[in-house]
C-alpha cells in the first residue's frame, strides 16, 4: 500500500505490520463491518477495506483524520474517518472486527501527551492509559461472533489485558508475538526502564504481541 503520514502522525512499523497480518489471516463474513480505533495513517483501516469491509476509522487527531482519508482516497477505498476519542463517535454501534495499534509506550509522565508527536506512543507509567480504556469500552462494540485485535508491547502488560479482557466476557488469546529491536524512543528510555524492573542490563529489543479477543455467540 502507498501511505502518507504527516508531520506528528504515527508510520507504520513493526507493530503496524504484525497487527495487519493478523488482520488478513481473520475469517471476515461478506461486508464486514470494521472499526479501527486510533487509526494514525489509517494502515489497518485500508487494509480492511481492500478485503471488501465497511470500515469506520477513529483517532483523537484531526492531523492523523486527515491524513487516513488521504490514505483511503489514495487506496480508491471508502473509509469514514471520524475525529473523536476512542470509541465515543461510535459508541452506539457494533462491529463484527475491532483493531487497534494504541499508544502503549511507558512514560515518565503520568498523564497522556496533549499535543505533539509523543501522543502517538506514550501511554503513561504502566503503558496502560489506553490499553485499559480499550479493554473497557471495546466488548460492548463487538457484535456476537466480533473479535478484537489489538497490538502492544509486553513491556506494558500482557497478563492484564488478558485477564481484563477475560473479565469483560470474551474469548482471549495470544495470537502472534514478534521480538524487534528498541526504537529511538525506547532507547532514549532504556536507563528509566530498568529504573522501573521493565528491562534487564543489555536488553535492545522488545516483544510485541497481538492479542485476540472474540465475543462468543
């Protein structure tokens, strides 16, 4: 796919492609209807759209908005892109598959980035900010028979969003993981995150997981 990100928008990486691949390897029902909530360049969004789904896409940027109606248009795709918080514009409907690649990076701060290119990835002490939000508010968006899939790094937990998601009544598993080398900002953090217990002397690579979670009939 040709993708455009601009200045402050998430590119897609390894977690992007991992998530995608997950994506196309799920069993869709014809027309689909697919939400991908914090859609940055809105990769997964076309993706899903290319396999014939009826996609709605979410990010709290209106620089991440514009730019995933770019992509789609550039993608000869219809995708709704909407500007709003997580799930709030579509908290009235249902979706047969969920995706979402969250900002999941442990920060310093306790509190999300209000601007800037760091709210693309920093989720707060834990990682979580956003990750619990996700595994809250996202079964009640998910038709009987709907998965979520959702990517982060282990680095922020993936007991607890097994186990939330357990809690909320879904069907979860780990379906793939992917060891990739640190980035520039885990790498500007490798001092802080052994600080924390989240790295051993030497560590250079994290592990990312993409985690499934079906609502059962």
């Amino acid at each position: 796919m040709r993708l455009i990100a601009f200045p402050g928008v998430y590119s897609p990486q390894d977690d992007t492609a991992l998530l995608t691949g997950a994506l196309l390897r799920e069993a869709l029902p014809p027309a689909a209807r697919v939400l991908d909530v914090g859609t940055g360049s809105g990769a997964l969004a076309v993706a899903a759209a290319l396999r014939g789904a009826r996609v709605t896409a979410v990010d709290i940027s209106w620089t991440a908005v514009w730019t995933a109606r770019l992509n789609a248009r550039l993608a000869r795709r219809r995708i709704r892109v909407l500007r709003g918080d997580l799930t709030a514009p579509v908290a009235e409907r249902t979706f047969d598959l969920i995706v979402s690649n969250p900002p999941y990076v442990p920060s310093p701060l306790d509190t999300l980035p209000r601007r800037g290119r760091a709210r693309a990835w920093d989720a707060g002490r834990d990682g979580r900010l956003v990750l619990d939000r996700i595994c809250r508010e996202v079964p009640r968006l998910l038709a009987p028979g709907g998965v979520l899939l959702v990517v982060h790094s282990a680095l922020s937990g993936e007991a607890p969003t097994l186990a939330n998601l357990r809690q909320a009544g879904l069907r979860v598993q780990t379906l793939e993981r992917a060891v990739v080398r640190f980035g520039p900002v885990l790498r500007s953090r490798k001092s802080w995150l052994r600080s924390r217990g989240l790295l051993r002397p030497g560590d250079d690579a994290e592990e990312l997981v993409v985690i499934r979670a079906e609502r059962t009939r």
